[in-house]
C-alpha cells in the first residue's frame, strides 16, 4: 500500500469521465504527479532506513541522517503545496459559472 497515494485531492464521488478529457495531456499530468509522489515516498524511505541505522548503532553518521529526514520534509513540504495549489485550481474552476 502506497502511504502517499492514500491522500485524496479529489472526493471519491467526484470524477471525471476519460472520455470527456484529452487522453495526452491527462495521462502526462497524471504520470508526473505519480513520479513526483514517486520520489517524495523513496525520500522517506531513505530517511527511515537512516535513522533507523542511526539508532542499531551500525556506523550511521548522524549528519547524514538528519540531511536525509530534513530532504524527505522539505520534498514532502513541497508536495502539499502543490496538492493545495491544485485543490485551489479545482474550487476556481467550479466555482465557474458556464
């Protein structure tokens, strides 16, 4: 189970049909969004598996460790931003009157 991918931007009710939408560019945002998702959890990963090593005592350095954790929350820092900025876009756009 991907820990990231548990967090929604969208209501689950809420979706748009594939066929309404140009297959490119959809696929290509979602894709990038996924990478993005992607690296921010190996990030983590990384983190943990450092302190992790930090506190077993196996020669872990602890400015590594802490460089490592401090990457994965500033990259998971960034990765809310963005999510807000596109729950932000979406509530412009439905506020649209068509």
């Amino acid at each position: 189970m991907n820990p990231v991918s548990s967090l929604r931007i969208l209501p689950a009710e809420i979706e748009t049909p594939l066929a309404s939408q140009p297959a490119g560019e959809e696929g290509e945002f979602l894709d990038t969004l996924r990478g993005a998702m992607d690296q921010v959890e190996q990030l983590q990963g990384s983190a943990q598996s450092k302190v992790a090593a930090l506190l077993d005592g196996s020669g872990m350095d602890v400015h590594s460790a802490m460089i490592a954790v401090e990457k994965a929350d500033l990259s998971f820092q960034l990765m809310m931003q963005v999510r807000n900025k596109i729950v932000a876009a979406y509530q412009e756009i439905s506020r649209m009157q068509f």
